[in-house]
C-alpha cells in the first residue's frame, strides 16, 4: 500500500470539495446573510488547504494507474470520513457542539437523515442549503462524482467506483467507468430538476422545493421544514415526492437505460425491480390495513399516508407525511420491517438492499427443495441468469456480518441509553441510513438528546452502512495494511 498515492488521492478529492463549498455562499448573498459567508469561507479554505497538504506530502503524483485495491477501498473510506469532517466546520459557526456538528455532518453526507436539530428557526437557509446539498452530493456518491469530473481518476477510478458503489454487483452502463459515472449523474441531475420544477408548480417555494428536491433523490430526507413534509399540508406535493423518492430508491443504471437509451422495457424486464415494486404495493397495503383498523382519518388520507411514508422508509429517505410515531404498534411493526429490506442496488438508498433479500428467499428456496431433492442441481437465477458462487458467497456474507454488527450496535445502545427501542430502531435508522426512528427519535424528534458514546456508535453506523459493510471488515484484517505490492 503506498501512502503517497492515498494522499494525493485525498487531496485531490478534499480540494474539489472545498471549491463545492463554496456554493452556500451564493444563497446568503441572495438571503442577505451576510454573516453566514465568513462559515463557508473557513470550510472552504480548510478543505483546500488540507487537499494541498496532502498532495505535497504525496508528491503531487496524478498518476493512479497502479492504484490496487485495498488503496481504493481505503480512499474511499477516508473521503467520507474527512469530507464529513470539513462539512462539518460551518455548523461550528452555528453553536452546535463539534460531535453535534460531525453527527449532522456525516449524516448529511451519507444520506441517512437523522438530525440533532430541535428549534429550526435558530439557523439560516444556508444552513439548511447545506444540509440538503451535501445529502445531494452522497446520494449518488462522492467518489462517482469525482471519478465523473476528476480527469486524474478516468483509470482508477473503476477500483474506486466499485468500492462505493451500493449493491452486490459491478454494473456498468457504458465500457468506460467515467462515462457511467457521467451517466449516472446525468439522469441523477435530470429528475433533480424535473422534481424541482413539479415542487413549484405544486405551491411549495422555489428554495423548499430545491432543498427537498435534492434530500429526495439523495433518498437523505434533510427538509428545510421542522414537520418534514407534513409541514407544508400540500397533498400534490405528498404524491410528487412519493413518486420521486420511489425513483431515488430503484437502480439509476436502470433509469439510465429508460430515459436516455430509450429502452421502455429496461426496469419491467428487471426481477429486482418487480421484487421492489411488490413490497411497495403490498406493505403499502398492509399499512393502509391497520391504518383504517387504527381508526387513522380519512380513506383516501390514510393510502396517501401509507403509500409515502412506505416507500420513504424502504428507501431510507426518511421523510415523514405524518408523525407515524403516534400510530398503531402494527402499523409502526410493518414500518419497522421496511427499514431491514432498503432500495434496489445501484440506487440511493441505503440499507440490506432489495437484491440481497431477493437472492436470500430465492436461496431458502432452493435448500427447502434439495431437502426433498438432495441430487438435485438448482443453480440461483436472477434476471435469468445464474448468479456466481462468489457473489452468493459475498451476499451470505454481507447479511451475516449485517446482522452481527447490527445487534452489537443495539445491544450496546441499549446499556448506554437504557432503553431497547432506541438501541434497536435507532440502529437500524443510523445502519441502514434512514434517520428518524420511534419516540424521540421519532420523525418529529431529534437524535440531539442521546448521550455523547450512542452519538459517536450511530456516527459509525452511519458510514458502515454507506459502505455496505466491506471496506470496514476489509480494514480489519492486517494483510490490508500491508505495504507489499500484493492484488488484494
């Protein structure tokens, strides 16, 4: 591993997002905050200057052709977890705590959502601009954008690429990763601004609608709005975003196919977007069920409700229409089984991801059977084609490691907090990054009142959850460090 070449690949990275910065600076001159300039300018010159730090110390190489695997792994690790730290600096300027400001931070930038804030009326609309552009910049990815617009990563970028990209395949929609990457953020910027533009037609103002525009598709949920999108009592809006977060949450590689190849059929020919559009259908169902069993309002009323708040939740967007911490308990059970399912691979939403629990009731399946049927050779189809006994192996892994860090996560938030519905809804909120959970830190709560140790686990939970896993068991075997020139 040569630490040159992380160096210069951190750099490169810290200065682009230091310029990216400087974007909020824009909406205080516009809102007359003038005193909200001087944050980002600090976060700004911080992150640059840490960027030209990092390459001299590297030698200022732009040469990455060689780059190996556990390299990529490791600066794609640590460009979540500096870049959360340098957008952590203006919310410093803003009175929050420094762990108050890295939590919202990286919860920002991994698009989980789960916020300290309790009086929102105490911060600008930069502030709030900011919240919603980093959630922006890691829906897709910062590493996809950078690999995208950085011409020093065309060759690297592919160990890069894969080492982010959430899912347990390495789909590509052109021969070149920094065309897909290109791509994908083509149709990622496309229904960005068609959103923005359906969220002012319906009533909501122009700032509101970028800001939940970009938290829609970034599947992160930071509104500008203390009640979330309750807030603006606007059902057009409710069905706009319910549409567009269905979107954020299935594969853009998909979409890419659809809207700019022009392939109609490309997500109907698709088993894991069939997969996923069934469990909206049918949860959706489930909970408009208990919601009219529940005595919850009106009919029609209660499917909107249960439609968004659904397909909010498996996407791990986490906005709310309505607070769903007052409902039934088996309206809040089925909301709580949507958190361990997340989106389609290759999209912005976190969690397990609807591929894996697709293959893990496929591969049930066929072990019920060769019980019967012991001779029998039933290899795992997906999208009618045999999935690899190395993917089965890295998917049977990932839910496994999944499971175990998730109950370890809430079983010690549980002694620290003194309370298993936190230790438990709050781990599967931060792992999976949705944000809010039950009670208080339910969708009309705050994450702001939990203990300093449960603030710094969720932290964790949050980038792990990013990475799916991987990279952070990866790190945790010593050949990883190793400074051979090995192909990991």
């Amino acid at each position: 591993m040569k630490i040159t070449t992380i160096l210069n690949a951190l750099g490169i990275i810290l200065v682009a997002f230091g310029i990216i910065m400087l974007f909020p600076i824009a909406v205080a001159v516009m809102e007359r905050e003038y005193t909200s300039i001087l944050p980002f300018i600090t976060a700004s010159l911080t992150s640059v200057t840490l960027g030209l730090l990092f390459q001299k110390y590297g030698g200022f190489s732009r040469n990455f052709d060689d780059l190996k695997r556990n390299e990529g792994l490791l600066i794609v690790s640590l460009a979540w977890v500096v870049t959360a730290a340098m957008g952590a600096i203006p919310y410093l300027f803003y009175g929050l705590s420094p762990l108050d400001a890295y939590f919202e931070s990286m919860s920002g930038i991994t698009t989980t959502g789960a916020t300290i804030l309790v009086d929102f009326s105490l911060y600008p609309k930069d502030f709030f601009f900011w919240r919603a552009l980093s959630q922006w910049l890691g829906g897709m990815g910062i590493i996809v954008l950078f690999v995208a617009i950085l011409p020093q990563f065309a060759v690297a970028g592919r160990q890069m690429f894969f080492a982010e990209a959430p899912g347990p395949t390495e789909e590509k929609v052109t021969p070149r990763i920094t065309h897909t990457a290109k791509a994908l953020w083509l149709v990622y910027v496309f229904l960005t601004v068609l959103e923005v533009i359906l969220l002012v037609s319906a009533g909501m103002p122009f700032f509101d609608a970028v800001c939940n525009a970009f938290a829609t598709m970034a599947a992160g949920g930071f509104s500008p709005h203390p009640r979330s999108i309750m807030g603006y009592e606007n059902s057009a809006v409710i069905w706009i975003i319910t549409c567009f977060m269905f979107l954020a949450g299935s594969n853009f590689a998909l979409q890419y196919r659809l809207f700019i190849q022009r392939k109609p059929l490309a997500m109907v020919n698709s088993e894991e977007f069939r997969f996923y559009s069934m469990i909206v259908v049918l949860c959706s169902g489930g909970l408009w069920v208990a919601l009219a069993a529940g005595g919850a309002g009106e009919s029609l009323t209660s499917l909107r409700d249960s439609l968004f708040q659904i397909v909010s939740i498996l996407t791990t967007t986490g906005f709310s229409s309505a607070d769903f911490a007052l409902w039934s308990v088996a309206a809040q059970t089925l909301i709580f089984t949507t958190m361990l399912i997340g989106g389609c691979a290759g999209s912005a939403g976190g969690g397990v991801k609807v591929i894996r629990v697709l293959f893990g009731f496929k591969y049930l399946k066929r072990e019920i059977t060769q019980i019967v049927h012991p001779k029998a050779i039933l290899p795992i189809k997906i999208d009618r084609k045999t999935v690899d006994g190395d993917v089965q192996r890295q998917i049977l892994g990932f839910l496994l490691f999944y499971l175990i860090l998730t109950t370890c996560s809430a079983l010690v938030v549980t002694i620290i907090e003194g309370d298993a519905a936190i230790g438990l809804v709050g781990t599967a909120a931060t792992i999976g990054n949705i944000g809010p959970g039950f009670g208080e830190i339910g969708p009309m709560g705050s994450f702001g009142g939990l203990s300093p140790l449960t603030k710094g686990i969720f932290i964790l939970n949050m980038v792990v959850g990013r990475l799916e896993v991987i990279p952070f068991l990866a790190m945790l075997h010593p050949d990883f460090w190793s400074l051979k020139k090995n192909s990991f």
